[in-house]
C-alpha cells in the first residue's frame, strides 16, 4: 500500500488509504473542491476535484470517512491552491478508483499544524504553507468592514496574544465555524484555528491600468518549477502523466495525444520598477516564433526541465508589452499577465524628453478624409526650453506600486 511520503510530483499513485479531514472550496475558484487527507503515518496532503468531476466526487468523498484512493495524478500545485507544505496534490477524477473502507484506528481522526506566536511571526508575509494556531479564547467581537461585509474577531491567547480575523468566507460555513461553540470568559474555551493567512494592514495608495496598458521593458529572468512546458488533456485541460506509451487524465483515462503549454513566468524591468508576470500563450508562441505542439514534435529529444536558447536569447531585450492586470481572490492581490509581446518598431523613450520632430501639416478638405497631395508642404516648428535652475523633467512613466493588501 501506497503512503503520502512515496508520492512524486508529476506522477501516477498507487493505491493509497486515507481518511478526509476538511472540505473547502475557494471563495472565487468555485469550480475547485479541495479536502484534506491523512494517511496512516500523520501525513497530509491536498485532494482535488474540479470542473467535469466535481459533483460526482463532492458525492463520493465525505469528511471523517477513510478511503482506499488509486489511478489518480499528482500535479504540482500553484500558488493560490497552496495550504500544506507539499509541492503538489492529489487529482482525482471519473477514472480514479475510490473504495471506502470500515473506519480504523489506525488513521488519525484529527490532523493539525500548530506553530507558536513568534514561529508564526518568522514565516513572515509569503510562508511556505498556512500554519494552524491553538490559544486560549480571550475575546470575540462581531466587527463589520467599511463596505459593510461582516467579520468576526478572535483574541486567543497562548503565552501571549494574537488576533485572528474569521472572514465571511469562512463564519458563513456552518462546517467551518459555529460561533455557539465559543463561550469567552469566565469560561475557558480552547480554540484551535487552521490554515491562518498572513496579510498586511496599511492603507497604502495604489495605481491601476488598463487591460490594454503598454510598457516597455526587459526581460531580466525566465521562471518556472521543474518543467517549463506541460501535458494537459485535450478535453478537461487538467495536467496528465505518461502511462506506458499512452497518456493518462484521472478524468477521461488513456489519451492517445496531449495538448501542451508553456509554464512560464518573467521578470521584467523598466526605468522605473520591476514585476513578475505571467507570460500567455499567444506571447510565448511569439518568442518561440512555433507553436509548442510543432516545436516538440521537431525537436524530440527536448528538456523540459532546461529552456532552449530560442527562448533565452529574448533576455535583455527590450519588448513592447501588452499587459493584463487582474485581482485575484483578495481584491488587493493583483497579477500581471503578457498579453502579447513584439519587439519595439521605435526606440523606448528615455527619461529625458528630446526635441520633438517637425510634424507635418496637410489640408484637409471638409468632405475628405485622406490628405491632399501637393508638393509644397507646410512645416511648423515648435521650441523646446529648457531652464537649468529647474530639475531634469521625468518621463511620463506608469510605476507599478508594490502590492499592498488591505
């Protein structure tokens, strides 16, 4: 039998026993069902079921209930599904074989990651997963938002305390909060908090742009997590591993031929910033000058874990950039996407403004929209002071203001 600690990233699991802890579903991501399993040995993982098979699974795997789980995958997981400290989850589907078996002892019916005060303090603002926090209930207030949302506020207590605000999100989930169960003092209530995400308070004033927003800049670095490109099944667009000399989807079985796409996130540069972006499809096929499909299929032997100088050789270069901003599930939390990337026709301006060029002026009849041909064109032409007791002017530069939750 299979246990959570012989799984690999990107692989095909054998036949695992679990017992389901928790079930979530992301407050934007709706179309994601994620539950908690511990194994016989305390170790944890993430399960997720989404799109096709969400409502089968929803209906198959229940909380406190164990389970015999086999013929699923283990994608890697991204930064918004990340809870735990593994890599990657479980991906189960209509393929997968999910058996219950009689409740045991020997699977834990309790799973918790508790940290103290000053360990939860040194993860910092990005930890490497979301910590469980066990204290004393001291207080609790129902608090309302400036929008006029509804939240509720915990003071616990564990040497010393800590305040923890429970979301809407979470005190609307009767399977996830019952505010009968929390009597403060004189009585002493034991309150134990998973999955605590740090945030920062600070009212901070920040800049948007557009959909369409352009910029110019460079390329500093390529990133991606053990393969920049990626199998997905050509039906449900969920990740799929090798099985033999066919391809497997948890959802839809063997598939004779994937779909592939990059993985691929940028660090770019301009005068006045840095970010990181997610480079798209369409811009990636751009820097390629293939599509992916085509470039693996002339090039066979390829490394998916190294990028190709075809791809590398667009370091340092300056691109004009089409970019797409988008909130996550936190209005505050934004991510950047490269819409579409060309090289630039004109230079990037500079932080100096020079001397515009001379326009050209033409008639234009009232009933015509196209310019009249004569040969002698008129010029206008326009100064440009400058006062060297003044400061050098800027450029008119869009910054990108460091992301600030409130």
């Amino acid at each position: 039998m299979t246990s959570i600690s012989d799984l690999k990233t990107d692989g095909i699991g054998g036949p695992l026993q679990v017992r389901i802890l928790r079930k979530w579903k992301h407050d934007v991501r709706q179309y994601e069902t994620w539950y908690l399993a511990v194994d016989r040995f305390a170790d944890a993982i993430q399960i997720l079921r989404q799109r096709t098979n969400q409502s089968y699974i929803e209906s198959v795997l229940h909380v406190s209930q164990c389970y015999t789980i086999s013929d699923y995958s283990c994608p890697q997981l991204d930064n918004y599904q990340k809870f735990l400290e593994n890599e990657f989850y479980i991906d189960v589907g209509l393929k997968s074989i999910i058996q219950r078996i009689p409740d045991t002892i020997t699977i834990p019916k309790t799973w918790f990651r508790f940290v103290s005060k000053s360990h939860l303090i040194n993860l910092g603002e990005r930890p490497p997963y979301y910590p469980d926090y066990i204290g004393v209930l001291s207080k609790i207030r129902d608090c309302t938002k400036a929008s006029g949302e509804s939240f509720v506020l915990l003071i616990l207590t564990d040497e010393s305390e800590l305040a923890i605000n429970l979301w809407k999100e979470c005190i609307t989930n009767p399977d996830k909060f019952n505010r009968n169960s929390l009597h403060p003092p004189p009585a002493t209530t034991v309150v134990a908090v998973t999955n605590l995400k740090p945030s920062i308070y600070n009212g901070v004033l920040r800049y948007g742009s557009s959909h369409a927003t352009h910029i110019y800049a460079s390329i500093k670095e390529f990133h991606y997590q053990n393969s920049w490109f990626q199998a997905i099944c050509p039906i449900c667009k969920d990740p799929i591993f090798k099985r033999g000399e066919s391809w497997y989807c948890s959802a839809h079985g063997l598939i004779e031929k994937p779909t592939y796409m990059y993985k691929l996130t940028v660090t770019i540069t301009d005068a006045t910033d840095t970010i990181s972006a997610l480079i798209s499809e369409t811009s990636c096929r751009k820097l390629l000058k293939s599509s992916l499909e085509n470039f693996i299929s002339n090039n066979p032997h390829i490394n998916r874990n190294t990028l190709p100088p075809i791809i590398t050789n667009h370091k340092e270069q300056t691109k004009k950039m089409s970019i797409q901003m988008l909130r996550a599930s936190n209005p505050d939390n934004i991510r950047f996407i490269i819409i579409d990337i060309e090289d630039p026709t004109t230079r990037a301006p500079t932080s100096v403004p020079a001397t515009p060029a001379q326009p050209q002026m033409t008639r234009m009849r009232p009933s015509d929209t196209t310019p009249e041909p004569s040969t002698p064109v008129q010029h206008v032409a326009r100064a440009l002071t400058y006062d060297p007791t003044e400061s050098t002017p800027r450029k008119n530069a869009k910054r990108t203001a460091k992301q600030q939750t409130s």
